[in-house]
C-alpha cells in the first residue's frame, strides 16, 4: 500500500515539474518581441534612468523606479542598431555589452514590450 502511494505522489510530482518547466520556456518564448522590424520603424516609448542587473532573457536588465512602483525592470535587446555611449564615444552596443557592469547607472531610450527593451540609446549616467 504504501509502495503504490509512494508511486502515485512520485508521478503527480513529475507531472508537475513537467508542466512547470513547459510554460517556463513556453512563456519565454511569448515575451521575446520580434527583432526582425527595421530600426528605422521603432516606437521609442521608454526613457528611463536606471541600473543595469543581470538579465534573466537577455544579458543585461534595467531596474528603475517609477512613483509608487519601486524596482521595476526591463530586458535589453541590443540590435545591430542599439547605439551606447559608456564614456568612450558612441559605440554600437552588440560591440561593447561586455564593458557594462553591474549596478552601472544608465539612460536608456527604445521600444518597450511587455517586460522587453529594444535599445535604442543607453548612456552612461553615473556623473
């Protein structure tokens, strides 16, 4: 008896992480905008100041503050197009990403989607 209840609660356990595991890819897959649209195209709907984090998507993540939202975030996309200027001139950001650090204070402008970030701008802003 105890050796089937065993079975069962193993199984049920299982199935759960299998479903979990699902949606957790499957809901990554969601959130991701498409990066195929031309640069020239974007919306820029975001201009924050914030600090950059590591990212759960994407490499780098924004966290800013809006009044009564504390610690709000976005995940940076940097396109071929994302321009940065980290105190060494403007520089594409797919070139220099490695050259951010965490907890850097930043500018950031581009086209938010749900909790993405296609960048269009990132500025140092640490003076």
């Amino acid at each position: 008896m105890k050796k089937v209840f065993f079975i069962i609660v193993t199984v049920i356990i299982l199935a759960v992480l299998g479903v979990l595991l699902y949606a957790a890819f499957d809901k990554e897959e969601e959130i991701l905008p498409e990066q195929t649209e031309d640069e020239e195209s974007m919306d820029i709907n975001f201009s924050e100041t914030g600090n950059l984090t590591e990212g759960t998507y994407q490499d780098w993540r924004l966290v800013y503050e809006e009044p009564g939202a504390p610690a709000l975030f976005v995940e940076l996309i940097f396109t071929e197009q994302s321009m940065c200027n980290i105190g060494e001139g403007e520089q594409k950001c797919t070139e220099i990403k490695e050259k951010l650090e965490i907890g850097q204070r930043v500018s950031v402008l581009g086209e938010k989607q749900q909790n993405m970030l296609k960048v269009h701008t990132l500025e140092d802003s640490s003076e």
